[in-house]
C-alpha cells in the first residue's frame, strides 16, 4: 500500500477537476474563465504529484500534459488580446 498521503492529494486534484468539469457541463463555468483553467491547473498538478508519489507512470504522463496544456491556456488568457486571437 502507498499509504494516506497519496490518496489525500491525488483526491483533491481529481476533485478539482471533475468540479471544474461539472460547473462547465452545467454552463456555471465557461471554458474560457480563469478560475475554469486554473481549477483543471491545480487538480492536474496535484493529481501528477500522486501519481509521483506511487510510480504510476502512465498517469504522471497524463496529468503532467494536463497540467502543461492547461498552464498555457491561462498564460493565453491572461494576454490582452487573446479574445482577438480567437
């Protein structure tokens, strides 16, 4: 057994990111919203550090994707013009 630790963190992160999922599935989050991004940022990052804490390699490789993908997702949204972009 890995033990608490891992458990404890790796809930939170995939916590935050089915609350993220659900809020926008029932239209109280767009996917363009700050917080939409940074929930999918924090939950990833703690979902990868679980994965971390117990060797599980192909979700270390999931959620370090997810973490990177959604970190540029708000670097995008917090430049001024990215609407224009769009």
């Amino acid at each position: 057994m890995h033990g608490d630790f891992p458990t404890v963190v790796g809930s939170i992160g995939v916590g935050l990111l089915l609350l993220a999922y659900l809020l926008n599935l029932i239209k109280r989050l767009s996917q363009d919203s700050g917080l939409y991004t940074t929930l999918n940022i924090i939950g990833a990052g703690l979902a990868c550090y679980s994965s971390y804490l117990i060797s599980f390699v192909p979700f270390i490789i999931l959620e370090g994707v997810w973490f990177v993908v959604s970190l540029i997702a708000l670097i995008r949204l917090s430049k001024p013009d990215h609407r224009k972009a769009a």
